[in-house]
C-alpha cells in the first residue's frame, strides 16, 4: 500500500522522541510510519517538520511541500479538516489525538459527513467518550505501542534516597500531589524525592517566564524544595527510560480529560509501579494489586505510595509484573491494527 500520514500541529519528526521530549499523541504519529514501512507499505508524511528528512526509512516533507498526486491510503491525524487534503486517496482515515468532543462540532460533523466511509481510529475506551451515537458505528480502537528504550529498558536501578516521579500536567492534579506529598507522604518518608517533570515549570527554575496559570504550582514547587521536591526537565525517550529505572513510584493524580496517559504506558514498561486515582484513562494502563495500586482516596495514595518508596518486597513484585504485563506492545502490532483498515 502506498501510504500518506498527514499532520498540520507543530514542528517534529521521526527522529524527535529519539533526541527531545515529546508529548505522548506527536510520539505516536512519529512513530507508526516506520513501522508501517516494516510492514512492506510505502509511507510517506507531511507534516510541519523543519526541514524534510528521512528517518528510518520514511520521507518526512515540510507543510508547504507538494502534495502527492494519489496515495492508497491516508491517514489524517487529529483534525478532522485533514480528511480534506489535496491528495487523490482510495482509503480516508482519522487518527483522533485528542478529546472525541472536538468532533461534534459542526463544522467537524459536516466533513465527517462527506467523508462517510472514513474510519476514526481511538486510542482506547476512554477516548471513545463523546463520540456522537451516529459515528459509532465507525470508531475503531487501535491502542497506540510502546518505543522500544521503554520495552528494552535494563533492569530497574532505584535511586537513593528513594524518588517518587510525576509526569502529570501542571494544570491536572499537581497542585492535589504537592498537598498530598507535604501533608501525608513526605512525613511518613522523610528522606524521600518528588521528581516532577514539567516542561513549564523547569522555564521557570531555569529563570526563564511562566505562564500566569502555572506560576502558584511553580511557587508551590519551589517552596517545597527543603521536602525533597525537584523540578525537573522532560526528556528524551532513552534519557526518560533511566529516570523510570531510578524511581520507585509513578504518582499520578488523574483527570477527567485524560484519553491515554501515555507516559503511564511507558514507565509501566520500564517496570516502574504507578499509583493513580480512579479517573479516565489512568486506570486502563495499571492493573491494580499488580503493576501498581489504583486507589478510592487519598489516604490509600499516601499509603501505597509509602510502601512503594520503603518496602523492597512491595516494590519488587509490582515492578516484575509491570515489566512481565506491559511491554509487550510494539508499535508494529498497532501498524498491524491499522492494516485491517486499509481493505
């Protein structure tokens, strides 16, 4: 099959997840083209890359490049307007990178409409919440891979003193953690670290401007430096691998909003515990009493996390089951998924 992707968001490539951190829905655009490629496909994609490159077999073309006359299949990422795209395509397809309510917007139903055979691809569940009752019948769910530093990754290797990791967004639950780690767990766990990895927040440590909704996490953050909490920067995929090996606990607060968590999927790979709240799609990356705790308050949070960061057995076992259950996804398998779509 002759293969377009097509994404107009920000400036990435294929090679991006592998030198700069990336959030988790440009990771999977950039990463299913090669392996669409492994597959026997010829793919191709256009998007806002900086400059056209090559990776890993794949040609990557700038926005304003143009466009292939015809192409067996296309693949639209995230926005519906992309169905639209210049190209004479056979197949229509709609990879949703975000919250399915964008879709039933009008102006979204009426390209839906014209390009009705279209399937629109979800990550999981979650992410079908919102979907209108009319386009059901077309939504298919492919779950998005794990990239192989997460899979491949040595064995774990827990820091001392003992370190706890977020990755949750500023604005979804970190001010409720910085509460939680203050009043209940950094008490129980005096010696202990919150890593926080926060884009926006390291600007701010880094002297530079935080955004105006951020700066009291920001100030929260910083004030809580003498109990062991650190800022610090997201990273690229195999840099963010060894923090995953260093820590004892993924805290992760939950949001309503939240359609994959894929930093979850990747640190459960690695072998890191999480414990998370009952909310969205956090609980389809855990299984409880396995690879982490999924927990009804915040007292069960404080505690789980506890045993996490001072008990070896505790933590042992979690980590061995999230190792065994959770890296056996690859991104060749989602390309085989998306395969049956292309008939």
């Amino acid at each position: 099959m002759d293969i377009l992707l097509v994404d107009d968001s920000i400036p990435f490539d294929g090679y991006s997840p592998s030198s700069q951190p990336l959030g988790g829905v440009e990771k999977a655009f950039a990463r299913l083209p090669a392996a669409l490629l492994r597959r026997g496909h010829k793919v191709r994609v256009i998007n806002r890359c900086a400059f056209p490159v090559v990776a890993e077999g794949v040609p990557w073309q700038s926005w304003d490049s143009p466009p292939p006359e015809t192409c067996d299949v296309l693949i639209a990422h995230r926005k519906p307007t992309l169905l639209d795209f210049p190209t004479e395509a056979a197949k229509r397809i709609l990879w949703l990178g975000g919250p399915a309510g964008a879709i039933r917007e009008d102006a979204n139903r009426e390209i839906l409409a014209r390009h009705s055979k279209a399937p629109l691809v979800f990550n999981g569940p979650t992410h079908h919440i919102g979907c209108p009752i009319e386009l059901a019948n077309r939504a298919v769910t492919i779950k998005p891979g794990v990239g192989r530093f997460y899979r491949e990754a040595k064995e774990m290797t827990p820091a001392q003193p003992p370190r706890a990791l977020s990755t949750v967004h500023p604005l979804r639950g970190l001010g409720w953690l910085l509460d939680l780690w203050e009043k209940s767990l950094q008490p129980m766990v005096k010696n202990a670290q919150l890593h926080v990895f926060s884009a926006a927040l390291t600007r701010g440590r880094l002297g530079g401007e935080v955004p105006a909704s951020f700066r009291p996490l920001f100030d929260r953050a910083m004030a809580l430096k003498d109990k062991g909490v650190v800022i610090a920067q997201p990273l690229a995929d195999s840099d963010m691998a060894t923090a995953y090996r260093e820590a004892r606990v993924h805290l992760h607060p939950g949001h309503g909003d939240e359609f994959y968590c894929s930093t979850l999927a990747e640190s459960q790979a690695v072998g890191l515990p999480a414990v998370i709240r009952r909310a969205a799609a956090a609980v389809e990356r855990v299984r409880d009493g396995e690879t982490g705790f999924v927990v009804p308050d915040d007292e069960a949070f404080a505690n789980c996390a506890m045993l996490l960061l001072t008990d070896d057995s505790v933590f042992k076992g979690r980590s061995e089951d999230a190792r065994a259950h959770q890296r056996g996804r690859t991104w060749d398998d989602a390309a085989a998924d998306f395969e049956t779509l292309f008939k």
